[in-house]
C-alpha cells in the first residue's frame, strides 16, 4: 500500500468514527505535509484518494470538507491488472463561473503554493472537467493575473486617509501591501516589477502613491522611482514568507526549530570571527514583521530628504496638510 493511501485510510477512519463530520474541514495538503511528513505530490494524493471515494469535496473559499453523510462512499480499490479504470464522470457544469474558478484557484495557491497550481488541479477542486475551465479563463497565466486582480479588489484608501500627511500616506499603502502578502504568500512572486502585469485592481496603490510626493513637489520621474523602491522593498521582504511556508512544509520545522537544530554547525562555522560568534550565542530573535516595519522606516527616512523643503503640498487634502507640522 503506497503512503498516500495508508494516510487517506487514516482520515477515512476519522471520517467513519464520526470525529471529522459533514461539513467540517480536512487536513490541508500542507497540514499533511507537516503532520506526516510526506511531500506535497503525496498531500496531493491524498486529498483526491479521499474525493474519488466521495468522503470529502471541494468548497471554494472554505476549503475540503467532510462530504454530507448521504454522498455515495465507494471502498478504496485499485483496478486489476490490465483493467481499465473507468474516469469519475464530471459534475455539471452549469454553475462554472469565472469567479468560482478563480476563487478555488486562490484557495490552492494560499494553503499549497504556487507551484501547486494547475489548471487540472483546479478543475478537480470544483469537480469540473478541465477542459471547460478554459471557457472562462485563456490559461494558468491568465488564471494568476485573476487572481491577482480578485485579492487586490477589497483593498481601499478612505477620504480620511487622503488628509494623511505623505509619510503616514506611504507608511498606509506599504503596510496594506504586506497585510495581502502576508495573506497570499504567492503573491509576492507572482507579482513583477520588471514586466508588471495589466492588474487594474492595484493601480490604487500606485496613484496613492504617486499623488502622495507628486503633491510634495516632486518630479513625476522621482516620485515614480520612490514607488518602485517602496513597491521592490515589501514585494523582496514578502518573498520570505512563501519560501518559509515551502520549507517549513517540506521539513515540518518552523524557523526557529531548525535554527535550533543547526546552532552546532553554525558555532564552528563563525568561531573565526567574534562578532558573528557572540550573535550566535546570545541569539536573535528573528521576526520577519520586525525586519519589515524596521527597513520601511528606514526606507522613508531616505525619501524624507527628497521632499523640497518648505514645498507647499497640492492636490486632495493639501491645506489640511500644508497647515500641519510636516512628518
């Protein structure tokens, strides 16, 4: 029996005992992962053994959940040699959405990765053919930018938030920014800074900005540059959380543990130089939000030079903001 099936028999165990029922959610791929230290092409497995048996099914937004007590339960089987396995039939297609497509595509890629992310593996969730997910959306490329585009949506600026002097304005729109990275760990890579791609749903973010030290006096060009370096500086941070969450899911060690584990190797790597060797002992406590908040503040205390001393602001809000102390 390969360890895929030996981990759905567990949770069909779960399942049968009445512990996990109807409605309630299953592991996730990357809990399998960490809770039995398999690969995620194994969580993978798992979760569509558990489907193509009909314990559990796919709730965009939600998650796998625990099929309803009356949904048909076939035993496990494997087909005999030379027996043709006969394909699941496909559920209706009728209620396929281009929105249902995208939010279980967000839902993948949020609990498993990006890499996770097929549009076969899709199709699977919404039990749907795959070929009819390109009806609404062109291919995994174009499915990514929807996505992108879904969890930009709810993101907003307010009309009090446009009286904010420009540093608390950027310090705003940063900390929105890594709010949805932290959210959406997949974000971050999927996002480009050399190619950007058409997302009209983060354009917000990049008008605040530019308006902001536009209104301060800057030149267009070195207010777009102070975009970019703000946008670069969260985007690079962020790229930390989906590389942690992909380790962590291989290893079924957070941070801190496998920090512990390698402190051995790490003294007699530094035991040459003092500095790094008294780091290491004392220790550091890392935390990721810490660095974040601690480079943006760094980070705005360069552009504060760029600001024309004595400009006066223009735009929204401007003699609310001409008229206050200047951040």
């Amino acid at each position: 029996m390969d360890r895929y099936e030996q981990i759905a028999g567990e949770l069909r165990q779960h399942i049968e005992r009445g512990e996990l029922r109807p409605g309630d959610r299953v592991p996730s791929t990357r809990e399998i992962t960490r809770r039995w230290n398999v690969a995620m092409a194994t969580a993978t497995k798992v979760l569509a053994e558990l489907r193509g048996q009909g314990l559990v099914r796919a709730v965009p937004g939600v998650g796998t959940v625990v099929a309803d007590a009356d949904a048909p339960v076939r035993p496990p089987s494997r087909p005999a040699a030379g027996e043709r396995q006969i394909p699941r039939r496909p559920a209706a297609e009728g209620g396929l959405t281009t929105d249902r497509i995208v939010a279980a595509a967000v839902e993948i890629a949020d609990a498993e990765g990006l890499e996770a992310l097929s549009m076969r593996r899709v199709a699977a969730e919404l039990d749907a053919a795959t070929m009819s997910l390109y009806r609404h959306v062109p291919d995994k490329d174009g499915l990514v930018t929807l996505m992108m585009e879904q969890v930009f949506a709810p993101v907003a600026f307010s009309d009090a938030d446009a009286e904010l002097p420009w540093r608390p304005r950027l310090e705003l729109a940063a900390r929105l920014m890594w709010d949805l990275f932290r959210a959406h760990p997949w974000l971050a890579s999927a996002l480009s800074l050399t190619r950007p791609q058409p997302i009209g749903n983060a354009l917000p973010f990049g008008e605040w900005m530019l308006s902001t030290m536009v209104a301060e006096g800057l030149d267009l060009p070195t207010a777009f540059t102070v975009y970019l370096s703000l946008f670069n500086y969260v985007r690079g941070t962020a790229l930390n959380l989906e590389m942690e969450a992909a380790a962590e899911a291989a290893t079924g060690q957070d941070a801190e543990a496998w920090m512990a584990q390698q402190e051995a190797l790490f003294l007699d790597l530094v035991a040459a130089y003092p500095t790094f060797l008294r780091l290491t002992r004392e220790g550091y406590d890392f935390d990721l939000d810490q660095l974040f908040e601690f480079g943006l503040q760094r980070l705005l205390d360069g552009f504060a030079v760029l600001v024309p001393p004595g400009a006066v602001p223009t735009g929204p809000g401007a003699a609310q903001r001409s008229s206050s102390p200047r951040s």
